[in-house]
C-alpha cells in the first residue's frame, strides 16, 4: 500500500507524472478485464482521458487496478480501510495495483511536491521510492523494510527499516542497515560540504566506531 514513509532523511512528498499514469492506464484497460460499473463504461475502457477515476476489475468482480485522482481507500485480506489510514495529501494522484484476490500490492502516487512508487508485502509497505521538493529544498529516498509476519493484521501489522539510502539537499548523501528490528547499525554518510564519515553503533543507538 501507498502510505507515508516516516525516518530522519525519508520524504514522503509526491510529484506530478501525467505522461506515465495516462500510458499506463491505457495499457490496463485494454488487455480485456473489465470496468467497475459507474466508473468506466466498456466503451470508454481504451480511452486513455478518463475524467474522475475509474476501477479495472476481472471475471470475478475483482478490483485489479485503480486509477483515482484523490487518496483512495485500502483493499487488503479481503477488507477495506478507509483512505485516512493512508499518509500523505488527499489530492493526488493515485494508480494502484492489485493481485488475483484484489488486495493491494504496490502503486504509484503523484503529486505537485513529489512522486513515490510503492511495493507491497501482503499486509505492508516493502519498499518506497520517492521524490520530494519545496522550492530549492528537497531530494531522493529508497527505503525497505523486513516483512515481519504477513499474516498479521494490517493494523497490528509490524515492518521494521531495512535499509535507507538517500540524497538531498540538507544532509547530502547517505546509506543506514538496519538490524531485523529496525534500529540502524552501520551508517554511511557524505555531507553537503563532502566530509564523508562511517558510524557503527549499538543496539541502543550510541556510536561504538567512527571513521
């Protein structure tokens, strides 16, 4: 699912990639699936310009892709989570990706101060790429996390920071690994005036060794 990355260097903005959501939707709708009544008729399933949002569903009645131009809700085993349980803004664009049962397993979001393209395990985030500015200010992320237990609920659910990497303009450049509960252990760094550096800390966080 498509939610709001929290850490010390993650940015969770979204920007704006019409070109990508118009060409992929297009591509959805004609492989021969059908439209959620309401939304899109058969007819209208090639169009790539669609006002609104529309649904691709399968044979079943199964949601398989959707295209929605605010935040939209959460399909996962089988239930729906509202759209608040998402982070970030609600107007933005939105393409999400669902499997054979219909629960969510990745996506794109689009918005005017950045972009993020998310991948899914069964009940959480796995990994995040995203893009984030305000005027001069801004910058870079990929982060991914450990599946935890895929059975857990999606709001007991638990994926603790595997790994980070990121580039922006307040702390240059930088690589943290995480242990399996999400506390990092080893941290590459190259700050904005080029000093470079390497942290090795402990389980509570304090630095052990440095370079």
């Amino acid at each position: 699912m498509i939610v709001e990355v929290v850490g010390d260097e993650a940015n969770n903005g979204m920007t704006n990639r019409r070109a990508v959501i118009a060409g992929t939707a297009a591509a959805v709708a004609g492989v021969g699936v059908g439209v959620a009544a309401g939304r899109v008729t058969e007819a209208d399933a090639d169009t790539s310009t669609v006002a609104g949002s529309f649904t691709v569903v399968d044979r079943r009645g199964k949601q398989r892709f959707l295209l929605a131009t605010r935040k939209p809700p959460i399909i996962l085993g089988g239930k729906t989570y509202p759209a608040q349980t998402r982070g970030g803004p609600d107007d933005v664009t939105s393409l999400i990706f669902n499997d054979e049962n219909g629960d969510e397993k990745g996506g794109i979001v689009a918005g005017s101060d950045g972009a993020l393209v998310s991948l899914d395990y069964p009940n959480g985030d796995a990994i995040h790429l995203q893009t984030s500015w305000q005027d001069k200010v801004g910058g870079a992320a990929l982060t991914m996390t450990h599946i935890g237990d895929p059975a857990t609920p999606i709001d007991e659910a638990k994926h603790p920071l595997g790994v980070q990497l990121f580039a922006d303009t307040e702390n240059g450049t930088g690589l943290t690994l995480c242990d399996p509960q999400g506390r990092p252990r080893i941290q590459l760094r190259v700050a904005m005036d080029g000093t470079p550096s390497i942290a090795i800390l402990d389980e509570k966080g304090a630095v052990v060794k440095q370079l």
